[in-house]
C-alpha cells in the first residue's frame, strides 16, 4: 500500500524553496536596476557635466591635454639627438630657436608651470560643491534573539542617493589657498621665461666665442703668411749675399711660432664648436657653419642712459617677476594662516530613495519604500590648540618679510648688473676703436718695414718687430669685436633686452 506525503510535509519543503528563490530574482531585479541606472547617467552625459572627474581612458594615457611630447628622436646615422645640416650657414636667431625646440632645461620649467597651473584648478575646486552619486545594494541574512530563541531574518535593499558637501565660508582660507597657488604658478610662468632668457644669453656667448676663436683663426693665418713672407725674403737676401744667417734662423723661428699659434687657434676652434652645438642639443660632434662677424651689424654706441636701463631691468626682468610672485605667495600664506583664528561653516546634505525588504522566519515578508533624505549645517570652531595657530601666523610673517627682503636685495644686484654691463660695454666700444686704429698703423708699419727691408735700408730685427706687432695687432681687433658683441649681449641680459641683442644679421 503506497504512502502520501502530507501538506504540511509539502508545505516545509516547497515554502522555503519558492521563497529563496523570489529573494534571489529580487535581488537580480535590484542590480539590474542599478546597473540601468548607472547606464542612464553615462548616457545623459553626466561625466560631460563633472568634466574634472573625468578618468584617462586607458591607464597609460595622461588626463585630456596633458599629453606627453617625446623629446626629439635620434638620428639612426649619426646618433645625434639633433641633426646640423653642414651645408647649411646658420643665423644666431636660428641657433636660438634650434635650443628652444631642443634644450631639455626649456621643458623642465614647461611642466613644472603645467605642474602649477593644475595646482591652481585643484585650489580653485575648494570655491564649489562637492556632489556625489552612491547606490548600495544589499543582502543580509542573521539570526536575531528574540525571547527564549533565535529566528532567522533576511533583509534586502536599494537605496541610491545623492550627497552634496559645500564649504559657506571660511574667513579667506580658500581664497588665500587660490592666491598662494596663482602667486606660485605666475613664479613657474616667470621662471619659464627666465630659463629661455639664460638659454638665448648662452648661445649667443658661445656663438660670440665661436665667431672670436674662427677671428683668431684668421688672423692667426695671416700672421703665418707674413713670418713666411718674410722668411723667403731673408733666404732670398741670404743667397744675395745681404743677409747673415742668423736673419734667416730668427725668421724660421718666426715662422715655426706663427704654426704653433695658428695650430692652438685651431684646437680652441673646435672646443668652441663644439659648447656651441652642446648648447644646441646636439653632438659635439656636429659639423656646421655658422654666419661669420663680417655680416653682422656692429654697435657703435648706446643710445639710452644708465637710469633708463636700470628702471627697465627692474620693471622686466622675469627673476625680479619671479620674486615677486613669491612675495605674493608668501603673504596669501600670512592670510591662511590667520583664517585658522576664525571658525568655518559647511553645509551636507543627501537625498535618495529605498526599496527594501525584510522577513523573519514563520512570518511574512515585508515590503517597504520611499524618501530619504537629511541635511545639517556643521560649524567648527578651534578654540585652543596649545598657541600652534599663533606660532604657525608668525612663522608665516616672518616668511613673508624674508621674501620682502630678498627681493630689495634682488634689485640691488639687478642694478649693480646692469651698471657694470654698461660700463663694460662703453669700454668694450672705445677698445674696438682703438684696435682699428692700431690694426691700421701696424700694417702699414709691417708693410713698409718689408720694403724697406726688401730695399736694404731696414735692419731684420726692424721686420720681425712689426710683424710681431701687426699680429698682436689683428689679435686684438677681432678680440676687441666680439668683445663688443658680448658686452651688448650682456648688456641686454641684464636688462632682458636679450631679443633685440646686437649681431643681427644686416639687410641685403
């Protein structure tokens, strides 16, 4: 005879199951909505709207413009970072610009301004609301002591909401944070500049330098023409029977020293390339041609006086900028820290809805929902702190007013620089036509003492003397020419003048 199962046999064991299975569609219904939800809010753009929340969209991909520029490639032939043309004559304002593209000290000072310009919106953020989205989903199961037993409770939940934190106000903390940061972003600005000015200054010295070692070459040339002039004119007198040979031993001598020379000119030459191309960012190495002094205008004279350059210096030069900026920084902290006196004032609040629900063992589920929501206002207030706001304030001032003090001594200096730079170049002016005047009647005095010499009225010693002369003489007037365009280059460092430096090229 077969057995029947009771209903209430049936019921303990179908009851459970159907249960447990509505509470897992439940809660498959409940992430599906949130995941609906999540969908719909990236479709209407909110990551659009929050633009300073948006995420790289790779892990290696920098946020939005902060792209990253790969410096310069190496030349696969030569190794070089950076290529010089040899049949190319470049133009200083050329080699200026190939060391602005190429130099790494230029990018350096490039991100640390990106660095503080991003540190300005960070400060800047404090002025608005903070908004937040948060959605939880839950599923909790335990056993809760009631009376003399345990029962079983299973407790599930949706609950997104929104969470908004506003900072009212702060007696200026925040403003003086904003301050702080634009004082120090305008100083990496400045300093920015100041980099590309010490960057222009260094490679017009190093091109004065390499114009000056290529002058020495040539005069040092010339000079070795001359000993060889008048070596063969003393051989040739020997044979004649005018000369002795000791003439001809000393203008051998004369000879040999003029290679010597020209043979050091030309090493000097090539140590000046090569801190040239250095500068450049490119190979030592590099073979390249550069505009000689013969095509570039020279000064004659400065038109400006010593207090007009000495007010422009102090009004322009980005150090002075950059130290004024750090002033400023330095005083927004004073600011900040005399804010920590005063209290402060937020504002919280966050709204949502819930769906929820609950059931105990042998009772009926439960369903609820609805609203939720709560706000509150929140002052702080620190009383005492053991004096370290006070000790912070004056730290502060006393930053402050070193600031203050370094930069009055800054301008000193700047004023000392460019008053030296101007007596320098009045100088440097006067020698360059001293030399001229002084290559002239060397070489005319070399020119007739040959002759002279060549005619049997002029003792040799007389020819190897303004030959000596008229090489010390060359020396100097290429020395005194570029002196002259290094002088003026300083001159407009100092000033920063630097752009309109004098050795440009002169119209065609």
């Amino acid at each position: 005879m077969g057995q029947t199962s009771s209903p209430r046999l049936e019921a303990n064991v179908v009851l459970p199951a159907y249960r447990g299975l509505r509470r897992t569609a439940k809660c498959l219904c409940a992430w599906t909505n949130a995941l609906v939800w999540g969908t719909l809010l990236i479709g209407l753009g909110l990551p659009r709207v929050l633009a300073a929340q948006q995420p790289p969209r790779k892990f290696s991909e920098p946020i939005r413009d902060l792209q990253f520029q790969r410096t310069p490639d190496f030349d696969s032939e030569n190794g070089e970072r950076v290529h010089l043309d040899p049949a190319k004559t470049y133009t200083l304002c050329e080699l200026i610009d190939i060391a602005q593209r190429n130099n790494p000290g230029t990018r350096v000072a490039w991100e640390r301004a990106k660095e503080q310009a991003a540190q300005l919106r960070v400060e800047r953020g404090a002025l608005y609301p903070t908004i937040a989205l948060s959605a939880t989903v839950s599923s909790d199961r335990r056993r809760v002591l009631f009376a003399s037993a345990f029962y079983r409770q299973t407790e599930e939940a949706w609950q997104p909401e929104a969470i908004l934190d506003y900072t009212v106000f702060d007696f200026g903390k925040r403003r003086s944070q904003i301050d702080f940061a634009k004082a120090h972003l305008l100083s990496a600005d400045f300093g920015f500049n100041d980099v590309h000015r010490n960057l222009i200054f260094e490679v017009t010295t190093k091109y004065y330098a390499l114009l000056d070692a290529i002058g020495r070459k040539v005069a040092a040339e010339a000079t070795l023409v001359s000993a060889t002039t008048v070596q063969q004119a003393a051989e040739e007198r020997l044979k004649n029977g005018l000369a002795t040979l000791p003439d001809v031993l000393e203008a051998r001598a004369s000879t040999a020293r003029a290679e010597y020379e020209l043979a050091s000119v030309l090493g000097a030459e090539q140590i000046a390339r090569g801190e040239l191309a250095r500068a450049l960012g490119a190979s030592p190495a590099s073979e390249f041609s550069v505009q000689g002094i013969s095509e570039l205008e020279m000064p004659v004279d400065i038109d400006e006086s010593i207090q007009q350059m000495i007010r422009r210096a102090l009004e322009q030069r980005p150090d002075l900028k950059q130290q004024v900026e750090l002033v400023h920084a330095a005083q927004a902290e004073t600011k900040r820290a005399r804010s920590a006196f005063f209290p402060s004032l937020s504002f919280g609040a966050w709204a949502g809805t819930v769906r929820a629900e609950g059931q105990q063992e042998l009772l009926p589920a439960l369903y609820t929902g609805g609203e939720t929501w709560s706000a509150h206002l929140h002052l702080n207030w620190t009383v005492f702190d053991g004096t370290a706001r006070e000790a912070e304030f004056i730290q502060a001032t006393a930053k402050a007013h070193a600031e203050e003090a370094r930069l009055n001594s800054d301008q000193d200096r700047v004023a000392v620089e460019v008053w030296d730079a101007f007596a320098e170049a009045k100088t440097a002016i006067a020698k360059q036509k001293a030399a001229g005047v002084m290559l002239s009647a060397a070489s005319q005095s070399y020119d007739a003492a040959l002759e002279a010499y060549k005619d049997g009225v002029r003792d040799f010693l007389d020819v190897v003397s303004a030959e000596r002369a008229l090489a010390q003489a060359r020396t100097d007037e290429v020395s005194a020419r570029t002196e002259v365009l290094e002088k003026f280059a300083t001159l407009a460092f100092r000033t920063s003048d630097i752009s309109s430096a004098p050795g440009k090229a002169r119209n065609p």
